[in-house]
C-alpha cells in the first residue's frame, strides 16, 4: 500500500501538473537544447503508468500527457522508450499495458514515412530505430499469445501492430539484433536503469577544448535553425507558433544565453 502522502502527490501531478504540460504541450517542440530535460520527464511520466494506485482520470492524464510530448519530439528520441517498452510489454499487466499501446500506435502511425521511405522532414529511421520496431511488434504478438482473449486489450494491441507494420518497409527484415536482444534482457534482468552521471562540476577545460565546446554549441544551434527555417518558421521579437515566428532564429553570435 502507498501512503497519504505518495497518494496526495499522485493527484496533485495527474490533476494539475499533467494537463498543465498537456496543454501547453506545443512548446516541447521548440526545446530540443534541453534534450536531456525533455528525456528525463518522458521517462519519469511513463513510469508513473506502473502504479498501481493510479485511478482511470490519473492513468487517462498520464497517457495524454505521453503522447502530447512525443507528438512533439523528433522521433530518434523515441529510441530509449521503445526498449523500455519492449520489456514492459512481457511483463505489464492488462491494466497498464494499454497506456503505451496507444502511445505507440499514435507515434508510429503519425512517422510511417519516417520508418519506411523516408519522407519525413525528420529524415529517415536508422537501422537500430527499425530493428527495435520489429522487436516491439513481436513482443506484442507473443504477449497477446500467452494471454487469454481480452476484447479492450486485443482492440488496442492490433492497431498498435498494424500501425507498426505499416510503418516499417515490407522487405525489411530482422537479420541482425541478437546484440539488440541481449542489452533488452540484460536489462530487464538487473531492473530500472539508474543514471548516475560523472561529476563534472570541477573540470577545467583548455583553451583548445573550449574552442571546441563553443564550435559545437554553434553547430548545435545552427542545426536547430535550419531545421526550423525549412518549415517555414522565421526570426521575430516573440514566439508564436500561428506566425511561426521565434526569437532565437538568429546568428548564434548574437544570442545572449
């Protein structure tokens, strides 16, 4: 059993954080220098949907709060989800299985270009991204396998397996992986990856590394700008998703932050 406390905060976030976020959602889509926030929030929320203890409005906001965020974000960030779900696929219950049925049935049938020709302004999907789409689709077929029939959970799992094949080409085949499948049960054997990043607070870099470090943040920008010059966005004083204008389309020289 939970506590009062762990309770009181799970309807705090689901009631009033989550549809917040959710509904400003649009704004993830101009924060991808801060990648590793965006990362660290996707993956917090989607751990949420293993609690029991969630009512159906608390899993209901968790779900739109994950697909409202990834309908965002470029689809490479979606490469440490798809693992995660992979193993969770195996081993979720009927109750909470469906959250990350949906979100990959809307994600995969939103970049099916992305996975198949091409096409996609995000480019095309890298062989690690495809493969790991095949191991989802048939983690999904031998779960529903070693189930009983469930017409709310098959309803949802066919459409996500449709969306998938879909997406991915038709003479794609998963000829290589067995790397992919070990780091999957690896990791499912040791449990929730724990980050724990090097501290790098009393580093001091010389003048040659720092020359590179800004060189990269430059890279970095310019990269992002292209990339939103080519949807037609253009400099402005303020944001504005309906003109597509953004304060920060400009030379990197002259960003103050």
């Amino acid at each position: 059993m939970e506590s009062d406390t762990a309770l009181a905060l799970n309807r705090y976030l689901c009631n009033s954080v989550l549809p917040l976020l959710t509904a400003h959602s649009h704004f993830f889509a101009d924060a991808e220098h801060h990648a590793a926030l965006l990362d660290a929030t996707l993956h917090t929320v989607y751990r949420m949907n293993r609690l029991k203890s969630l009512t159906k409005n608390q899993r209901d906001a968790v779900s739109d709060f994950l697909v409202a965020i990834t309908r965002e974000l470029p689809p490479g960030m979606m490469i440490k989800l798809l693992r995660k779900v992979i193993i969770d696929i195996k081993t979720m219950t009927d109750m909470n299985i469906l959250v990350p049925l949906r979100l990959l049935t809307l994600h995969y049938e939103r970049t099916g270009k992305y996975y198949g020709s091409g096409s996609n302004h995000y480019g095309v999907a890298s062989e690690t991204e495809k493969r790991l789409s095949m191991l989802l689709f048939y983690a999904i077929f031998d779960s529903l396998g070693n189930r009983a029939y469930d017409p709310e959970l098959f309803g949802k799992a066919l459409p996500c397996m449709t969306a998938i094949g879909s997406a991915i080409s038709p003479d794609y085949s998963l000829t290589t992986g067995g790397e992919e499948v070990a780091k999957l049960n690896t990791a499912a054997e040791e449990g929730t990856w724990i980050p724990r990043p090097v501290d790098v607070s009393r580093c001091d870099l010389n003048r040659d590394f720092q020359s590179v470090v800004e060189q990269f943040a430059e890279h970095f920008h310019d990269s992002w700008a292209s990339r939103k010059l080519e949807k037609g966005w253009m400099y402005g004083d303020s944001y504005s998703r309906v003109n597509l204008t953004h304060p920060r389309l400009k030379p990197f020289s002259q960003c103050r932050d």
